[in-house]
C-alpha cells in the first residue's frame, strides 16, 4: 500500500480529525496509488495518522477513512460504519417519520463521498469522490444486506464528479429498475419520486421537519409557495388547511407531479393554483397588481458553491426576501430558506434584515430551522452544514 507523508505543520489540524488534506499538505507520496485506493497516512516523524482515499486529480488530494491506525478498509470497516448510520436513522424519530430518508450522509457519516437515499424499497446512491467510487462494489453488497430493498440505483450524474476526474453516470446498480415514479410516505403524506429523472436523487428529504413545522402555520392563510419543485411544502400546506396555496416553479415537470403528488392525497384540487414562472419575476408581477398574501415560502436553489461569489449571492436572496416581505399582508408569515453553504446564517438572518428594512416593516423571527436530521452535522465537519432557515412574522 502506497503511504503519503504530510507536512509537519499540517500535522496540528490533523489532530482535530477534519477528513480532508488538501493537495498542498502533501509533503510526498511513497509508490503509485490509483485513483481512489486507500493510502497510509504519516507525519513526518513517521507516525501513523490512519488511511485515507487517495484522489490525484481533486485539490482535496486525500478523503480520510480512518483516524485508527490499526483499522484496516475492508468490507468489515464499511459494514460498521453503514451499520452504525442505520441505527441512527432507525433510533432517532428518523424512520418513524415516514419511510423514505437520507441513509448515509457523507463525511458526517464517515464515509466521505457517499449519499444513499433510501426512497420506500429503493436505495439511491451518489459516489462523489474517487474513494466511494473505488469501494462502490463493496458498499453496494453492505447496503444489499443490512437494508433489503427492491433495487439500488445509481445516481452519479454530478458535476462535482468531474473534479474527482471521475465520468457523470446513473443507472441500476442492483436488483431491479424502479419504476418511474416511486411512492413515498414523509409525514403521513405521500409523495411520488422520480428516482431516475428527479433532481439530485429525485426528492428533497432535508426539509422533512421543515415543512411539518411551516405546515403548522398555513391553516385558513392564502400561501405563495416558491421553488415548489414536486411540492414538498405546498401538499403539507394544503393538508393542514390552507385556504389556498399558489405554487411557483420554472420547470414544467416538478409541477406536473405537484399536481399528481395533491392526487395521491386526496387534496382539493381547486384549492391549487400551479404557476410555471421565475420567481423573482412572479413576485414582481405580484407586487404591480397589488396582491397580498398571508405566507410566502422561499427555498431557492442553491445560488452559489463558493465563497468567491457569496457578496452576489447575498444580493440575489436579498431581493427575493425583499420582495416576499413586500407582498406579506400585516401578520403575515415568511418561511425562507438558503441551502447555500457558503452562507452561514449569521449572514443569512442579518440578509433578511436588510431586507426588512428596505422594506419598511418589522419581521421578528419565530423559528430558526435547519436540515433534518438524517443529514446529520460531524463536528469536525461544519462544511456539511448548509441548509439554514426562518419562520418569520411580518408586522
Ligand atoms: N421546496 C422544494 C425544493 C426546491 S428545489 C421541496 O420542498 O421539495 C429548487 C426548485 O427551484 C427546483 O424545483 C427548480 O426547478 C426551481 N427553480 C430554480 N430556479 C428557479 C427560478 N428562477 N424560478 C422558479 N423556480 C426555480
């Protein structure tokens, strides 16, 4: 096995048990590693630090395994670590809340790399870095036997990939090829998922608390929900009683299952109003024709990756708060959101209340939100925190 040395001043940090070197920490490689094989890790005085994935191509040169170094990557060490994120899931309030949730997450789950949503009897997987993808045989068997399900599925069709120097592919993996649309339960509601063609892996499960706890403030409000997608929010609004929930989205296929995803749980269709539009540019029509709402949902997509364009971000969150605050009616309710990780939520609180101001109005906050919890947060891995809202009442 090839070993990597790392600089001495690095060593320090890696002491607090971040799970990524950077390629300039590397001081020299002893042999040829492959994309993704696992590498010894050392100081420079020759201590083992542990074993990592190793990734010529990425800057982030080195995916930590382990911090153990007598723990060998072997089939035992993925059965142990995809064992103890199941448990997780299954103890705490996670499983009980439906039966579709994020299963492994990556580095705050220890295996860096690596999603597996578990949608109803499907499990669908992204291998993000050269390790997962080295070890993706491996992994797949380990999920086969300690979660049973009808198929695994594949959904590495991520730019992020390419910085891995790995190729954008999906496709079955395991037992059989889901259907098109796959029903799943969050909630008590039910949801159809497009596994194959959905975004990302076909449902956003990170919202699941969210949107039971913004649901709790829509009954009897007219509700303008905004980036529906499949309507996540806008079926639980409708299913706690609004009076009326419009749903904004730019793409034609998310609202075609909103409309289907309202079907499957006998909501009142009439209480629905689906709009295929920009959001921004919706809310401005809004704002000519004078209309009001009683709460407005936010939850763009992400609007940066980096930290390079966080001031133009910032701007662009602002102007669709500001808007959304403008069109709240006095009282009203503002649930907005930011999946953005380069935007941590002090700036994020502090965006809405400039907002607020150029605004004119009082927004006090009611509820701070964060992702659920099957997309768990490894303290020494504050990167994979990234979902942060609000609930807000505007005076
Ligand atoms: N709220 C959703 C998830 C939103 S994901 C849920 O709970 O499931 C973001 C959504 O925004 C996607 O459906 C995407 O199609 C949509 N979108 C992206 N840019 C948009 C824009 N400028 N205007 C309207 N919708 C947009």
């Amino acid at each position: 096995m090839a070993s990597v040395i790392i600089k001495q001043e690095i060593c320090r940090t890696l002491k607090y048990r971040h799970p990524w070197i950077f390629s300039g920490a590397i001081k020299r490689i002893e042999g040829t590693p492959a994309l993704g094989e696992t590498v010894e890790i050392y100081t420079e005085s020759n201590e083992m630090v542990g074993r990592g994935a190793y990734s010529p191509k990425s800057k982030i040169a080195i995916r930590m395994w382990s911090f153990e170094p007598k723990e060998e990557i072997t089939k035992e060490f993925f059965t142990k670590r995809i064992s103890y994120s199941i448990e997780s899931r299954k103890k705490n309030q996670i499983a009980s809340a439906g039966n579709s949730f994020r299963l492994i997450f990556a580095e705050s789950d220890g295996i860096p790399g690596l999603i597996v949503d578990k949608f109803a009897d499907y499990l669908v997987c992204q291998f993000l870095s050269a390790g997962a993808e080295y070890y993706k045989k491996i992994i797949v068997e380990v999920l086969q036997e300690l979660m049973p399900c009808k198929g695994v599925y594949e959904r590495s069709d991520v730019e992020i990939r390419e910085k891995e120097g790995l190729p954008l592919i999906s496709g079955i993996l395991a037992g059989t090829e889901p259907p098109e649309l796959v029903e799943i339960e969050e909630n008590n509601l039910k949801f159809y998922v497009g596994i194959k063609n959905g975004h990302k892996t076909g449902f956003y499960l990170d919202q699941r608390v969210n949107r039971s706890l913004v649901a709790e403030y829509a009954k009897g409000r007219e509700v303008l929900d905004c980036f529906t997608y499949t309507g996540g929010f806008s079926v639980s609004a409708l299913n706690a009683g609004a009076g009326k929930v419009t749903s904004i989205d730019s793409s034609g296929p998310a609202l075609e299952m909103l409309k289907k995803n309202i079907e499957l749980n006998n909501l009142d269709s009439t209480k629905s109003e689906l709009i295929e539009a920009k959001v921004a540019e919706q809310l401005r029509k809004y704002r000519d024709m004078g209309k009001q709402f009683d709460m407005i949902i936010l939850d763009p997509p992400k609007f940066i990756y980096d930290r390079s364009h966080l001031e133009q971000a910032t701007r662009a969150y602002k102007d669709i708060n500001l808007l959304g605050i403008k069109l709240l009616k006095a009282g009203g309710i503002l649930a907005t959101f930011s999946c953005s990780q380069p935007m941590g939520e002090e700036l994020f609180q502090q965006m809405i209340s400039y907002a607020a101001t150029d605004a004119n109005k009082s927004v006090q906050i009611l509820h701070k939100l964060w992702q659920s919890p099957d997309h768990p947060v490894a303290v020494n891995f504050p990167e994979s925190s990234y979902l942060k809202g609000l609930i807000c009442r505007v005076g």
